[in-house]
C-alpha cells in the first residue's frame, strides 16, 4: 500500500534533518510541499531529484485531491512544509485528513518543531502549555485573543513576523505584565538568541534595536515568576 509521509524539515540549520527523513525524501516517488523553491533548496543540497508537486494554504484542498489520486496509483508521497512539522502553523493538516479519509496510511516522520525546541529552552515550571501560533494582525482581535489566553493561567506558545514582534509585546505587557516570557529569534540559526525576562523587559530589549529581524516565538508562563 502506498504511503503519505508528514515529513518534518529543519527551521534553520540543516544539520537538525534526521537521517529517517533524508531516507524517506530520496525514497519517495513524489514530494509535496509548501514552496516548491524552498524544498528544491533542501533536496538539492541533500543531492536528491524528484518530481515536486506544490501543497501550501492557498490551495491544499485541491493539492490534497491530487495527492490522493497518487496515492491510489500505488506512489509513496513524502510531504513537507518550508520548515519545521507540517501541521503545526504550517499547511499539512487538510492533506493528511484527505488521505486518510480515502484509507491510505498516514505517517509522521518526526523531528524539528519551532514549539518544541521553545519549550525545552524556556524552562517554564507549567505542565499544560497551549499552542497557539499566530495571532491575528488585527490590534483588537490579537488583544482579546491574548486576553482569553492569559485568562485560562496555562502557559502558552506564539509565532510572530519581526513587523509586528513589538506591538504584540507591547500588548503582553499591557494585559499579563507579571508573566515570565522566553522569546526565540532565529532559532537554529547563526543569530539564534533566547531573551528571558517580564514582557516590559523583552519588549525593552527588542524596541532598542533598529529593526527586527527573523522569525519569533514566544514562550509565555502560566505562573507568576518566582
């Protein structure tokens, strides 16, 4: 029976690909993926060549169609986003309920997640921590959303651009000033950093720069730091 592979890719540094998922990309008879030109990269520089089909937001439902169609012609499919576990704030999920719902196998192959690698950084005490992602761009919808967020008291986890990294801190701080925050740039990357601290602290360290550069993610506690 022919299987769909939920591949997971490095959020930075090349080096995190597993030895598994390098084998399931070259064994693979068709690889999906979000952007075609990021996974050529990636494919490229493990010195593997196959047909690529694109699966990204805009039009996974379709792609998803396709994938299956493949899928019953017997092809293995490997699918992967433009980095980290697809499904996770990243397209995936609507393809892997497609093949399953027309009874093909559906299996992960694990490995770098940008919630994940937060998470073991951070060193929050909290057992429950949501994942979120990102918040919406809209002021009004992205505080009240961070209020009901804040108002469960589990920690929780979001992504953000480093054009609106500032604005969100500056609502953290407004809305959970007592809360112990870890924020993760360019994680994996060469300028990788970790800045820990109350949400007036981080915010304080990222304004006085003068621009944001790479992607960020916050962890945010449910506790009060001690």
């Amino acid at each position: 029976m022919a299987v769909l592979y939920i591949v997971a890719t490095p959020i930075g540094n090349l080096g995190d690909l597993s030895r598994r998922a390098e084998e399931t990309l070259k064994n693979a008879d068709l690889v999906a993926c979000e952007d075609t030109r990021r996974t050529l990269k990636l494919l490229s520089h493990l010195g593997i060549r196959k047909p690529l089909v694109s699966c990204r937001a805009a039009n996974e439902k379709a792609a998803a169609d396709k994938i299956v169609a493949a899928l019953r012609e017997g092809k293995t499919v490997a699918y992967a986003s433009d980095a980290g576990t697809p499904g996770i704030s990243d397209p995936g999920s609507v393809l892997a309920a497609a093949a399953a719902a027309a009874g093909q196998q559906v299996i992960p192959i694990p490995g770098p997640s940008a919630f994940a690698a937060l998470v073991s950084a951070a060193g929050g005490p909290d057992k429950t921590v949501i994942f979120e992602g990102f918040l919406s761009p809209k002021q009004g919808r992205r505080r009240s959303r961070l209020k009901e967020l804040l108002d469960t008291g589990w920690a929780f986890v979001l992504y953000e651009s480093p054009f609106r990294i500032l604005k969100l801190l500056e609502d953290l701080a407004d809305l959970g000033s007592e809360r112990y925050v870890c924020a993760g740039r360019e994680m994996t990357k060469i300028h990788e950093e970790y800045i820990r601290g109350l949400p007036k602290e981080i915010y304080a360290f990222f304004a006085q720069k003068e621009r944001q550069i790479g992607e960020f993610a916050l962890f945010v506690s449910g506790h009060k730091p001690k």
